[in-house]
C-alpha cells in the first residue's frame, strides 16, 4: 500500500475520497504521471474531490503526492528528480503566497500611485525581473526607471526628488550599493519598498516595506547564481496586477 493511513484518517474521508485513495494505492505507477485533472477522471470523482482527499492524507497538494510517491515507487528514479522540481516550485509559489500582508501590497500600490518617479534598482539575473516589472508600469503610463549600473546605484541620491520613491529587488542582498542607496534616500523621506528572499537584512530596516519571498536553491547552478528569481517574480506580478485595478 503505497497511501497508508491512521483509523481517525481514515474514518475522516467520504467513500469519494476514499475512492481517490484506492486509485493511487492501485495504479502508483499510472497516478504518479497524472494530472489533477487525470485523477479526477481516472478515480470518477471530481477535482475538488481529489483535492481534498490528499490534503487529508497529509500532502500539501499534487506536487507534495508526487514526490512522495516517487520515494515510494524507488524504481521510477527518474519521476524522483522531476518531482523534487515541481515540489520546489510548489513551495516558492505557496510560501511567497502564503507570508504576503495584503496591507503591505496595499501601501506599496499608494506609494507609486502618489510618485512623481519610481526608481527601480537591481543586479545581475534580478535584473531581469526588475525590466518586465518597470516595463509593465511604463506601460500603465508610470515614469518608472530601472538602474542596474552599481555606481548610479551607490550616488542614487543625486538623481532622485523628495515627491519619488525607489524599489529595490534582490534575492539575497549581496550588493552594498543597495544598503548606501536606500540609506541617503530615507534620509530624504523618500518611500522605499524593498522585494527581496531573505529576511532580517539591513534594507529590511531601512525600508518602509518589505516584501519577503520564499526561495530555494536551483540544483546544478550553486556556482553560477542559483537562487531562483521565481519569488520575486511573483511578488512584482501582485503589485502590477492589483495596481491595474486601481
């Protein structure tokens, strides 16, 4: 039995859920292949169904179910290394989704909507994150920059005006130009709204919003910036999106 569940669990499932159960116990080698959607299907239930019959075994949602019986079914090695990626991915989405404070996504919308000029800062492959998002703002008619360079960075304050305010992405902090950026710039009353995946950094103590996401290690990329940008990306798509209906 691949599914093997206490009495109280047990007894806690309706016969549908049940019927969910029964399929993955005996066809692991089909279910471990198949969408939520394929399941539904496959054990004449519903998606809604299947849904709750795996948080009830303890899973945290499909991705959780596929590793686990990925583990289980050790010859199927190959569905083990696919699945630890969706379960990775799984828990950045979840996590980052999870620990946001619609207050704080409320705040951070007021104060571009209030600016004269949004400067964005960012390094490296965060860049890239930080481009779409100053783009999508341009193209809601924001004046929004994007300043990636470390020494236009470090002397941001000399660009910058009282009626602006600057966001800061980062996964991790490991630029200095950030800190000395946002340090002259509170100096000046400036908004500073700062998107990175680690807590407890100095910019979150110089910001007036921070946004924490929740980030792991992309495998086989630990030398070469391996710390997925996803969170962030997430993150930068709320406040766009929420921003787009106000």
């Amino acid at each position: 039995m691949l599914i093997e569940l206490d009495e109280k669990t047990q007894l806690n499932l309706t016969s549908a859920e049940q019927e969910v159960v029964d399929y993955i116990n005996n066809h692991g080698d089909t279910a471990i292949e198949q969408s939520i959607t394929e399941l539904a299907e496959f054990s004449y239930t519903s998606i809604a169904t299947v849904s709750r019959a795996i948080r009830k075994c303890g899973f945290t949602g499909i991705p959780d179910l596929r590793l686990y019986l990925a583990r289980k079914l050790s010859h199927r090695k190959e569905h083990y290394a696919v699945n630890k990626v969706l379960s990775n991915i799984y828990q950045e989405c979840t996590n980052t989704i999870d620990n946001l404070k619609i207050s704080d996504i409320m705040k951070i919308v007021e104060y571009i909507k209030k600016s004269k000029q949004i400067y964005v800062i960012a390094r490296g492959d965060t860049s890239f994150v930080a481009e779409c998002f100053v783009h999508r703002l341009q193209l809601m008619k924001y004046n929004c920059f994007l300043t990636t360079d470390s020494e236009v960075i470090r002397r941001l304050v000399k660009l910058v005006d009282k009626d602006d305010m600057v966001i800061t992405f980062t996964a991790h902090n490991t630029t200095p130009e950030f800190e000395i950026a946002q340090r002259d710039c509170r100096k000046m009353g400036i908004p500073i709204v700062t998107c990175i995946c680690k807590s407890g950094t100095v910019l979150e103590e110089l910001s007036d919003v921070t946004i924490v996401g929740y980030n792991t290690a992309i495998d086989g990329l630990f030398d070469f910036c391996g710390a997925s940008r996803l969170p962030l990306e997430i993150i930068a798509r709320i406040i766009i999106e929420y921003l787009s209906h106000n």
